[in-house]
C-alpha cells in the first residue's frame, strides 16, 4: 500500500525529496495535491508516495528533509502552511492602511489573507 511520506511540496522540494530517497534506495511516487491548478486541473503542489514497507527506512530522511524545508526562504502561510501564497494584487484601501510597509499574500489552499 501506498502512504503519503510528504506532502504540500513545491516541485523544487518533491524533485528533492525523490532524489534523496532513491540515494537510499527507496523509491517514490511524486503526484499532484492540494486545489487544482488552472488550466490543467492538477493539484498545484506535489506529495511523494512511498511502500509502506520503506516507511520506516524513509522516516529519517523526510523527518531531516522536513526540518530543511521550514528554513528554506520559501513563504508559508501561517495557517495551513502551504507554500507559494499569491500576492494579492490590489487590497482594499483600509487593507493598505492597515497594512502598511509589508506585502500582502492570499493562500492558494485556505484562501487566508497575510502580511510578510
Ligand atoms: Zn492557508
């Protein structure tokens, strides 16, 4: 059976994710997840699927793999923690006072507006 060893990559992170498992000689299905992309209707982030068997064998990498990623400079949202948000375009008036001097984001995966 297939379980999910990660998920909610970029395609950067499931490229290296998958490389990092087949060093050790365990082999990954990279597949869509999350909210379809337009106009493809994949999921427009990657999770890698792995045997259950190599489930073990595989924790340590994706446990190090993990620890990498959060201080990989890639913007998260506070609240799901999917990567790549939007930059919304042209917040309303009391949004840029409000949020003066920073960016505002929206999350592709809870639709989550923030400030970075
Ligand atoms: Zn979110």
């Amino acid at each position: 059976m297939l379980i999910p060893a990660a998920q909610y990559l970029t395609y950067a992170e499931a490229v290296q994710l998958y490389n990092e498992l087949l060093a050790a000689e365990i082999n990954s299905l990279v597949k869509t997840c999350g909210p379809p992309s337009f106009p493809f209707g994949d999921g427009i982030w990657y999770q890698l699927l792995i045997e259950e068997a190599d489930a073990d064998a595989a924790r340590e990498l994706v446990v190090h793999f993990e620890a990498q990623r959060t201080s990989l400079t890639v913007l998260r949202c506070p609240r799901c923690g999917a990567p790549d948000p939007q930059l919304l375009a042209r917040p309303g008036f009391w949004r840029r006072l409000y949020y003066a001097g920073t960016t505002l984001y929206r999350c592709a995966g809870c639709g989550r507006n923030f400030s970075a």
